[in-house]
C-alpha cells in the first residue's frame, strides 16, 4: 500500500475529524468519513476526490491553525489530488512532467505545436498569409488536420482510460455490468450539479474567501458546459462532413457555429472566473500544490475557445492561417495534457460520487477495505 507524506497527513486530519465530528453535514468527505476506522492510502485517494475544495470546514474547524492539531482538510485533500494525477496516470513518466512542470510544459508544447503547425501549413504549398476560398482547410487540408487530431485523439482516449480504470480498481467498484444503475445515476447527478460545491448549507463555497458564494459553482458550471457545447460543436461538424458531405466551413446559422460560439463563450467566461476567484482566494485552505497546471489548464480553456472565436472571424481574411496555427497549437496542447491534471481529476471525482452513492445507500465501507470483504457485501447488496 502507498505510503507518503501526503497519504500520511491526509489520514492524520480525517482520524482526528472522525473523532470530533462537528462537519459531519457539510458534504460527502465527511459523511463518507464516518463508515471508517482507519485511512489507508485508498481510503484518503476516494476522500480526497470526493472533497470539492469549498473551504466551509476550515473556516468551522476549531482545529485549525493555530490550533496545535493544525487541521487544514482541504489543504490536505488538494496536495493529495495533485499527487494523485501522477500516482494513476498512463503513461506514468507522462503524469510526473505534469505534475511536476505543469505550467512550463503547456507553454513549451504550445510553440513546439505551433511551430509544427505553420511548417506543416507551409508544405501544404498555399500562400499561408493569403485569404483562402475554403477558409483554413485552404491553409491545412481537412485529411490532415482529421489525421493529425485522430492520432492526439486516440493517444488521449487511451490515456484517460486506462487512468480511469486504474483509480476504478483501487475503488474497488466491481465490473460495471454490475453496478446498481439507479446509485450510479445518483453519482453522475452529483457530479453534473456540483452539488458539493454548495458548502453544505446551500449558501456556497467559503472562497475567495470564508463569505459564502455560489460564484464558484457558477463559474464551473460556465467550463463545464462550455465545454460539451464546443464538443457538441465538433461532433455536429464531423456528422455533417461524413454523414451528409457537408464540408465546413458552416454558416452563422448551423448547429457547429451555434454551439461553437456559445461554447466559446462559456470557456471565456468560466476560466476567467475562476481565475479571478483563485487570484482573491486565501491560499492557507488551498494547500501547497503546484498551482502551474491547474492554471495552465484554465488558461489553455480559455485561449483554446478565444483563437476559436478569432478563427471563425479571420477565417475569411489574410491572417486565417496564423489564426488556424495558433489554435491548433493551443488546442493539441490542452488534449494533450488531459490525461495529467484538472480534466481527468473531473473522472475520478465522478468515480468517488458513485462509490459514495453505493456507500450511502449500502451503509457500507468499499474502498480501504480488504477485498474479499468488498466482493461479499456487493454480492449481497
């Protein structure tokens, strides 16, 4: 079993919280808490993903600094999420470049790729400072940008996957086929609502700082969803290429623009907010964890949806292909590191919520548990 400091302090803080018990009905962290005795290197991995960061415990703790227990949970919780990102990352090396250098990774990637990208744009033997009758595809054609994403793609599927199948295990969830599908629905639901970002009395998280506010619920609601639109963006274009010869570029008035542009919109305002709420917040409830990739990756939303929208305005003009290449490298460096911080940390907190479902509703201990227990009580569940 994984022993370090950070697993050694996040058992430390929940052992004396299970013992007091006075947060009991701020959020899942605390409920799940309750089901234990002790807090193995499994155990604190599930609390500390179910634990949404809100801040409400610390500003309620009588421990507190400058107590001598020195209680900081979310502190404790966020410096073991962030070693979390190398501990179940695929490729591991991959995980510990993240973790490590998150902030200078994504801006190196960022001139490598889009380098790349203008010598590839070169070769493609158009005027690359020319306007261009089929917008960017005249600047690089549509088989190679669809090669080029595929493989990043594939690589990034793979990646989450098999990450996501490693903290599966160490929950110690059983095949799919054999979950309860009405406590994995209320798990997604959950996730989907951040209903754990509410502080545990409805009023919202105590950050910026301990007066509570649903700005930062909202501003994550804003990534989120900003997020799938521009997805919705990307699938609606692909079906309409493949499924109806319909090549972009599209019109103002099409699925692929319209949800693009408020998809944009979203990762602009979003990440913007959250950027602004981290640059207030009070850093003793944040912990000490490498704050280079949690904003490299809000950051990365941001410019990735913002060279989009420039993209879509210049797509018609002499500075498309600039435009095209900046974007491209933006955006294949935020798919790129994916797989290594904020966004596969959205998987396994989903990942907890279920297990907390199975757990809340089974009043049953899952994971930490010896397995040949687990395996009988879901048999018997």
């Amino acid at each position: 079993m994984r022993s370090t400091d950070k697993t050694t302090e996040a058992a430390r803080v929940m052992s004396i919280c299970n013992a007091c018990r006075y947060c009991e009905g701020h959020c899942a962290v605390f409920q799940a808490m309750e089901l234990r005795l002790e807090f193995n290197a499994d155990t604190v991995d599930y609390l500390a993903n179910l634990c949404h960061n809100c801040g409400a415990c610390y500003h309620n703790c009588q421990y507190a600094p400058p107590h001598e227990f020195a209680l900081n949970v979310p502190a404790a919780m966020a410096e073991l999420r962030q070693e979390n990102y190398g501990v179940y990352a695929w490729p591991g090396f991959m995980g510990k470049l993240f973790v490590n250098n998150g902030l200078w990774v994504s801006l190196l990637s960022i001139i490598v790729i889009t380098l790349f990208a203008i010598t590839t744009a070169q070769l493609t033997g158009n005027d690359f400072f020319s306007a261009h009758a089929n917008a960017f595809y005249g600047v690089i054609p549509h088989n190679v940008l669809a090669g080029l994403f595929g493989a990043v793609g594939l690589f990034v599927l793979l990646a989450l996957t098999l990450s996501c199948i490693k903290f599966w295990r160490a929950m110690q969830l059983p095949n799919p086929l054999r979950l309860n599908y009405r406590q994995v629905g209320q798990g997604i639901k959950n996730a989907l609502t951040l209903k754990y970002l509410d502080g545990g009395n409805g009023q919202g998280c105590s950050y910026p700082d301990e007066t509570p506010s649903m700005a930062r619920r909202w501003f994550h609601q804003f990534t989120f969803w900003g997020f799938m639109l521009c997805f919705a963006a990307t699938s609606t274009g692909t079906i309409l290429h493949y499924g109806f010869d319909l090549p972009a570029p599209y019109g103002f008035v099409s699925l692929p623009k319209l949800f693009g542009i408020l998809g944009g919109l979203g990762l602009i305002i979003g990440p913007l907010g959250l950027l602004a709420l981290k640059i207030k917040a009070d850093p003793t409830p944040k912990g000490k964890t490498n704050k280079g990739m949690d904003v490299s990756f809000l950051v990365l939303l941001m410019l990735s949806a913002a060279t989009g929208l420039g993209l879509m305005l210049l797509r018609d003009t002499s500075l498309v292909g600039i435009t095209l290449c900046i974007h491209l490298g933006v955006v294949l460096t935020l798919f790129l590191s994916m797989p290594y911080g904020k966004f596969v940390h959205g998987f396994y907190r989903l990942i907890a919520l279920v297990v907390f479902a199975v757990e809340t509703q089974d009043h049953k201990a899952i994971v930490g548990t010896p397995k040949t227990d687990t395996q009988t009580k879901i048999k018997a569940a």
